[in-house]
C-alpha cells in the first residue's frame, strides 16, 4: 500500500522534507497515514480542522545534557529526551528508554505510536517517550543511580502527575523507576503518581511487571479464538528476554503454549522441552546475565550466536518482544513457510513494512504492537488511578481489568477494520479505532494559537 490521498500524501511529503534522517519515524507515520486513507475520505472534517498536520508534529520536544560522574570519578555526559507528542486526550504518558541506539527519530517513532496504542486502551492518557542514550550495560547500580538522578533533575521540571508521567521501557526496570522516583520526591517534596512502574508498597500496582508480556497473550488468545484456535499445544517463539519476553513466556504457558525459544542481544536458546519463565527471570532480573547462561540450568539446550537467526525455529505462533525492526521480509518468509499461524507484537515496531506486507499476504493472524502490547501502558493508567484514589487494588482484580481491556482492544480493532472493508487487518483496524478517539478530541478542543 502507498499513501495516494492527496491530503496525506502532502502532509507526508512535507514530513520527510523537514525530517529526511528521521527513518523511524517516518516509518511509524507512513504506516498509519496509510491506513487513515479511507477514514480521511470519509471525514472531511479532519482535513478541514489540519487534524493530521498537527498530529504528525509533536507538541513539545525537550533536550538536555545529563552530566554523571562514573566509579572512577570521571564526568561522564549524555543526552536526555523527552518527546511530548500529543495530549488531546490525556497526560502525556509513554515510557523512558535507555539504550545506546536512542536518538530523536527512535523516541518519535514511540511516541507517535504511543498515542494511538494509548487512545485503543479506552484510558485517560495521551502519548509521550523519552530516554537517553545511556548504556546501562556493564555499569555498577551507583552509576545508574547517580545517571537516573541527574536525568530527573532535568526531566521533573517538565512532567508532573497530571502533565505527564513516565515509566520505563528498553532499560528502565524497577531499579531505574526507584533511582527517579527517589529524586523527583526530594525535588519537588511531593509523593505523587508521576511515574509508574513503581515499587509494590511505594506506590505501584500489582500485575504492572507482568502485565505487557499477560497483555499480549490475552490479545494473541482472543485473536486465536476468533479464529477457532488457541495456544492449546502450541511451539512458540519469543524474541527478547527482557521485561515484556519473560511475563509473556509465563502467560503462553499457562495457556497451554511451549516457549521453545528466546534471545538478547548477542543470540538465541532453543529447549525443545519448553522454557520455564522462572529460569530465565532468575538469570535477567537477579543475575542481570546474558541468555547463554541458560545452558548452565539446562545443558540439554542449544545456544546460536546472532539473535536474527530466531525466526528460522519453525513454530506455530511468533512473538517478537525485543526492538523495533527486528523481523524483516526474509524472516518473515522463514515463518511463514514453517508453517507460523500467528504473530503478535510484544515489541514496538518489531516486523518491517516488508515482513508485514508477508505475513498479510500469507493470510496468517498478526497483531500489530499499537494493539497487542498495550496492556503495559493500560496498566500504568491504572496505576495512576490507583495513586489518586489512594488506594490498592488486588493482583486479581488488575489482571481482570488488563484482561478485558485486551479484549476490548481487539475487539474495537478488528470491528474498525470491518467497518472500512478491510475485514481481519488488524494494523489498519487498531490505527483507525486509535486515530477516531483523538482527532475527535483534537477537533473538539480547538486549534489553539
Ligand atoms: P528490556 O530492557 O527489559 O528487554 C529488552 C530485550 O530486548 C533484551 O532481551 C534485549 O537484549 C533485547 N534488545 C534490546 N535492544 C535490542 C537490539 N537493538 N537488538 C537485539 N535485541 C535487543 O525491555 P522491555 O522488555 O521492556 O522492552 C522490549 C520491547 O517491548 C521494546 O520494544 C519496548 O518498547 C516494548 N514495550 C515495552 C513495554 C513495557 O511495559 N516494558 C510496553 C510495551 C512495549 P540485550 O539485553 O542484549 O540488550
Ligand atoms: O511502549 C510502551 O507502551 C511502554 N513502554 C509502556 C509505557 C507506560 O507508560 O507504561
């Protein structure tokens, strides 16, 4: 598909000319100009209100310089980020990412899509990003203390409980969240909800660790079930070992699924018998250890350097949970022709336009990341209704919560998708039943100048 509207494609062309070296972003937003065609030429309202002008350029930007000292006493200097995209329909919300990779195109590319996965939520919140460039690898837990204090030294005069609240993502567990949350309170003498992801007695909700990973087995299972499938008995592949990987390893076990492989960065294990969550949270949550390790727990598995190679596994559901354009065409070839049903994004932008254009091809089920792995973010809005409410709510009751908003998400997607006769895309679906919420929100408010 290419943009042939002239609306979107005028919009689109003057985006790539004032951001050429933005790849990312100019990725992220083609995809979903793409899929607003027909909504566009429905609606004359949204090109008579410039919605999609103001859409694609974010509201506000901010970088900073984050000077650190390291363990051996040198100043160190990063860069800091804080992309504030849209708030049409709520704070700015979207998580901090801490990766070496990180620069302006990637955190637009998050935050751009963060408004679209926030609005199919059904929750209060807009779309943000943020992050540095700050390696947390190798570094000792004083030095990503004294980092993550220096970045919230800049970032806590831009965000506030009800202005815009961070969370973590690539990087940024719960020990990052601490460092933060520990300096925005000395700063601005207030406990208050402006960050999620918090500590279980500090603040944070139960099932928030586990609920992108739960969140994406419950969307990956009703659009089985939609299908007359399910995981029941299921070979699955799972890229990453991060946050995300580990809990939706968990989750497609209980439902039946093998986990048969997982990565990093540096490769892939495969155990044929099944992965137990258990082991590998030991290995990244405790050890912080690469996945190569896992043989140390089970000799009987295989470990192949290079972390591409995953998609080679034949399996029957594919869930990339590791970084943006990490499944290519190629790859997508591979699963397809092993016999792949199904493949759900736990990661943002994980398949390329060219492994997506594959899988629909092929006809097989896919859920795209806007959908698939909101359950974090929706999490987090409720984590934030749990802080102004002053109360907790019990593991059951959030992970019921997640579990319906998944179906709900589905649901709303893949009836979008009917409705503008693209019947089962759900890529098209999820950005339309996104987009409708907040350009009615945009339209509704104003332009204000
Ligand atoms: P983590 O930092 O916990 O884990 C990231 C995992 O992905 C690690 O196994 C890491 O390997 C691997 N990885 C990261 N970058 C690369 C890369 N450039 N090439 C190959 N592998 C890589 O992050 P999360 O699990 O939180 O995030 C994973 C994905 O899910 C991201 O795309 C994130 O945006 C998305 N996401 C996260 C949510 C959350 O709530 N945390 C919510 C929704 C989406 P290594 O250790 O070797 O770097
Ligand atoms: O990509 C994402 O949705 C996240 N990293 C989670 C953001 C959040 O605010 O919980």
């Amino acid at each position: 598909m290419a943009i042939t509207n002239s609306y979107l494609k005028t919009v689109y062309d003057g985006l790539v000319q004032r951001n050429p070296e933005q790849k990312e972003f100019l990725q992220a937003v083609e995809e979903v100009l793409e899929s607003l065609q027909p909504v566009v030429e429905a609606r004359p309202d949204i090109q008579a209100n410039g919605v999609i002008e103001r859409l694609v350029e974010p509201e506000r930007v901010i970088m900073f310089r984050v000077p650190w000292v390291d363990d051996s006493g040198k100043v160190q200097v990063n860069r800091g980020y804080r992309v504030q995209f849209n708030s049409a329909i709520g704070p700015y919300k979207g998580g901090l990412r801490l990766h070496p990779s990180v620069n302006l195109s990637i955190l637009k590319f998050l935050g751009f899509e963060q408004i679209f996965k926030n609005s199919l939520t059904t929750l209060p919140i807009g779309g943000g990003k943020g992050g540095s460039d700050f390696d947390p690898k190798g570094k000792s837990d004083m030095e990503v203390m004294r980092f993550c204090q220096s970045f919230m030294t800049e970032l806590a005069k831009h965000i506030g409980p009800d202005t815009d609240v961070p969370a973590g993502d690539i990087g940024v567990g719960g020990r990052e969240i601490g460092y933060m949350f520990g300096q925005y309170k000395r700063l601005q003498n207030e406990f208050t909800g402006v960050l999620t992801g918090k500590a279980i007695g500090a603040g944070g909700s139960l099932a928030r660790t586990e609920a992108t990973g739960y969140g994406l087995c419950y969307f990956t299972d009703e659009m089985l079930k939609d299908a007359g499938k399910s995981f029941e008995g299921k070979n699955v592949v799972i890229s990453g070992s991060g946050n995300v990987a580990i809990y939706a390893t968990q989750k497609a076990t209980q439902l039946g699924g093998k986990v048969i492989a997982l990565s990093d960065s540096n490769g892939y294990i495969y155990d044929p018998n099944g992965i137990d969550y258990k082991v590998i949270k030991e290995i990244k949550e405790v050890k912080r250890a690469r996945i190569k390790t896992y043989l140390d727990y089970v000799p009987s598995a295989k470990y192949t350097e290079g972390c591409s190679g995953i998609w080679t596994i034949p399996c029957d559901i594919a869930l990339p949970c590791a970084t943006q354009n990490e499944l290519d065409e190629e790859s997508a070839k591979v699963l397809i022709s092993n016999g792949c049903i199904a493949v759900a994004e736990g990661a943002n932008m994980p398949s390329t336009p060219g492994a997506i254009a594959q899988f629909q091809k092929a006809g097989i089920l896919f859920g795209p990341a806007k959908a698939a792995n909101a359950g974090g973010v929706a999490t987090s809005a409720l984590e934030m209704s749990q802080n102004s409410a002053r109360l907790s709510w019990s593991f059951e009751e959030v992970d019921a919560k997640l579990k319906g908003i998944m179906q709900t998400i589905y649901k709303n997607s893949s009836e979008a998708a009917k409705r503008y006769g693209m019947e089962g895309n759900l890529v098209a679906g999820a950005n339309i039943a996104g987009f409708e919420k907040v350009a009615n929100a945009m339209i509704w408010q104003g332009v204000s100048y």
